[in-house]
C-alpha cells in the first residue's frame, strides 16, 4: 500500500518579517535623530539674539577702528621715515614735481574754464535762436491767421455777389450809397462796421432820410458815390441835385439787381 503524505513545498514568511521590521527599526532611529536634532536647535528668544547680533556688531566695529588707527599710524610713521630718509637733491627733485604737478592742475583749471565759457555762450546762442525759431513760428501762424481771414471773407464775397469799392479823391473819406429797391444803405469806404440803413415803405420817404443823414456829413473831407441798381434809377436825380448843392463832391456806379458793395455785417470793409 502506498503511504499517504505531502510532497507540496511550505511557505516561508521569514524574508516578509525581515522586510517589515528593518523598515520600523529604520523609521524609529530616524524619529529618535530628528528629535535629538530638533533639541540641539532650541533657539533662544529674538531679544537674546538682536542682543547677541548687536554685541557681536560693536566688537567689530571696534575692531575695525583700531586697524584703521593702526594703519593710519604706520602709513604716518612710513611718510616721515620716508621724508627723513631723503636727501636735499631728493627733496628738492620732489618740491619740482609737486610745482610742475600743480601748475599743471592750474593749467587744466584754466583750460576748463575757457571751455565752459565757450560752452555757455553756445547754450546762449542756442536759446537765442531757439526764441527766434519760436518768434518766427508765432510770426507764421499770425500771418497764416490773417490769410485764412483774407480767404474766408473773399470766400464769402464771391458767395454774396459783392463788389469791393476803394474809392480816392484827394485825401476825403468815401461813403458809399446803395440804392435798392426797398431800401438805402450806407457805409463808410474801408471800415469793417455795420451799414446805416434807411427803411420805409416809401422811396420817398427813404430818399427823404438819407439826404438829411448825408448833408450833416462833412463836405470838405468826405464825398459820395452813388451805387445805383437798374430798380432804383429813378432816383438818381433827386438825390443828385440835393447832394451837388449841398456842396458835396459825388461819384456814380451802376450795380445790377443781384450785386451788392455793402456787407450786412461789415460794410463797406474789405
């Protein structure tokens, strides 16, 4: 009979064991290291430090001071045994060299003053014609200003239909008389002022108004030209008459119906 029995292979743990009890023996000296290393750092408190850190900080600075004083004896102490030790052709030799040296500095000194007197009256040229360029700038915005008045009121003449008169004659002022249809208008030759303007219903009337008006002028320093237009010839000799033997010098132009001399706002300016 065949005996019974196992032939399977048991299984050790012995290797895991070894494994899991190296790890906590590892983990337990490090903790131990850790709280050994944590009490050698016991820190003391911040007053004790800033203390320690000042007393530290004026020993060193006290330090500091005796090597100073000590090097500023031994570098005195070098410079006359130096000077003691020179023979009188030695020191003359450096007298020489100290004059030449400063001379030399006066020299350079002299030098630099030149040079910053010239660089001054450059600055001062500059600023000259730095202000010249800026006069000049205003200059040209001034005369660009006055031109782009001369074109806008050219502009709004040739949209007016208006005719510019200068009349002369003999140094005396001209006004000029616009006879329109349904009124007079009356402006002075040259200045840029509002027009007179006689109004009424009737021409007569209006005609009447400005014959009054213009013999209260002066006749010996001011004339009239007469602008008629086609609607009011029929005035001419009235007013004609009246003016001549009021002792007025008179000159005569012809405008047509949709012409005008005499600006609503300006007058009779250019």
């Amino acid at each position: 009979m065949r005996r019974r029995g196992s032939s399977a292979a048991t299984i050790s743990l012995f290797s895991f064991q070894d494994i899991i009890t190296s790890v906590i023996g590892i983990m337990v000296l490090l903790m131990m290291v850790l709280a050994v290393e944590l009490v050698s750092r016991k820190q003391a408190s911040p007053v004790v430090q800033t203390e320690f850190i000042i007393q530290a900080l004026l020993a060193e600075i006290t330090n500091v001071d005796s090597q100073i004083d000590r090097l500023r004896d031994n570098s005195i102490a070098d410079e006359l045994n130096s000077l003691a030790s020179l023979s009188p052709t030695a020191v003359d030799r450096e007298r020489f060299d100290l004059n030449s040296s400063f001379q030399s500095i006066v020299s350079e000194f002299s030098s630099n003053e030149k040079e910053i007197a010239r660089l001054q009256a450059s600055l001062r040229e500059v600023e000259d014609l730095y202000a010249s360029r800026s006069s000049l700038q205003s200059s040209v915005k001034s005369t660009q200003a006055q031109i782009d008045d001369i074109e806008r009121r050219r502009a709004k003449i040739a949209a007016g239909n208006r005719l510019i008169f200068n009349p002369q004659s003999g140094g005396k002022s001209a006004w000029l008389v616009e006879i329109g249809g349904d009124n007079i208008k009356v402006a002075q030759a040259g200045a840029n002022l509002p027009p007179i303007v006689f109004e009424a219903p009737d021409a007569k009337i209006r005609l009447k108004s400005t014959i009054e008006w213009a013999k209260s002028r002066s006749r010996g320093a001011e004339y009239f030209v007469i602008l008629l237009k086609p609607s009011a010839l029929g005035v001419r000799h009235e007013l004609e008459t009246e003016l001549r033997g009021a002792g007025f010098d008179l000159g005569w132009e012809l405008l047509d119906d949709d012409q005008t001399a005499i600006d609503p706002e300006t007058g009779a300016g250019e």
